[in-house]
C-alpha cells in the first residue's frame, strides 16, 4: 500500500478524536493498517507531543503495529483452555498452510498470522479471530475450511477487480 496524503490522514484522525493520542493512532492504524514510519512526525506537530512519546506508546502497546499487515488478520488464542484443546496445533497448521510463521505476513499481503494469551472465550475454545470476528469451537478441519473461504474471497474481490479495469 502507498503512503500517501499523510497530513490529510493525520487531520482528519485529530480532528475526530481531539488531541487524545491512542485515538488518533488506532485511527491512523484503521487506515492504513499498520502505523508507517511517515506518520510519527505529522502527528507529533500537529498534537504537541514530543516525537518519543508518540513512538513510545505506538511501540508500548501491542495493539499497534509498525509493519504492514495483510488485509485479514487472523488471531488464534494460545490461553490455557484453546491451548489444552488444540489451539497450537490449529496455528501450527494455518502457518504451514499459509507458509508463515506466527507473526508474520504472507508475501501477497493477504494474511497475517497472530496467536494470543487469551481472547477470553474460553468456554467455546479452542478460537480464532479473523478480522475481529470470532470463530469458537474450532478445529484443524474447520479452520483451515475457513481460511480457505476467506481466499475464496480474495480471488473473487481479485476478478471483480480486474473485470472492472
């Protein structure tokens, strides 16, 4: 994705959620999904804020990220009831599946693969979360159905896209 119209972004984030920080960079985030490099200057003029906060907190939360994250996020919790009930193994098979390792982005920007400490749904784990939705009872054959109905997606998105070019 291409960086641009920074200052527009920055505005209208500051703009909507006043000069509170973390807002505005879950804004900036939204956008481009991830918090690029050119940003951090933007925001600490136009908020005041000395440029290492800025960073301090876009670095102290785990929430924000610095590189670029492909368009569906799949989270899948690692907490000790998805653990004990296959959770590892579900991530172990989406990361071979999509020739990643956790934390990671496929090379077509499509996906993202995140494990976490706790989703807390543990009552219906193991669970994954795909861009903020989340899928209980989970195993190696569902998860993998899902993930291939989300490619399913991305290659239709793909051919609308090309047929309207």
């Amino acid at each position: 994705m291409e960086i641009t119209n920074v200052a527009e972004v920055v505005d209208e984030c500051i703009q909507k959620n006043g000069n509170t920080l973390i807002p505005v960079l879950q804004d900036i985030q939204s956008h481009y999904n991830y918090l690029p490099e050119e940003i951090f200057d933007e925001v600490s003029q136009k908020m005041n804020i000395p440029l290492i906060d800025v960073y301090g907190v876009a670095t102290f939360y785990k929430s924000f990220s610095l590189t670029p994250k492909g368009k569906h996020i799949i989270t899948v919790c690692m907490g000790t009831a998805c653990h004990v009930r296959g959770g590892q193994r579900i991530a172990e098979r989406i990361a071979r599946e999509l020739e990643i390792e956790p934390g990671e982005t496929t090379s077509d920007m499509n996906f993202t693969l995140e494990t976490v400490n706790c989703l807390g749904c543990c009552a219906i784990g193991p669970i994954i979360m795909i861009d903020g939705e989340y899928y209980g009872q989970m195993t190696i054959q569902k998860a993998i159905s899902l993930l291939n109905e989300y490619k399913a997606k991305l290659k239709e998105e793909e051919a609308d896209d090309s047929s309207k070019s």
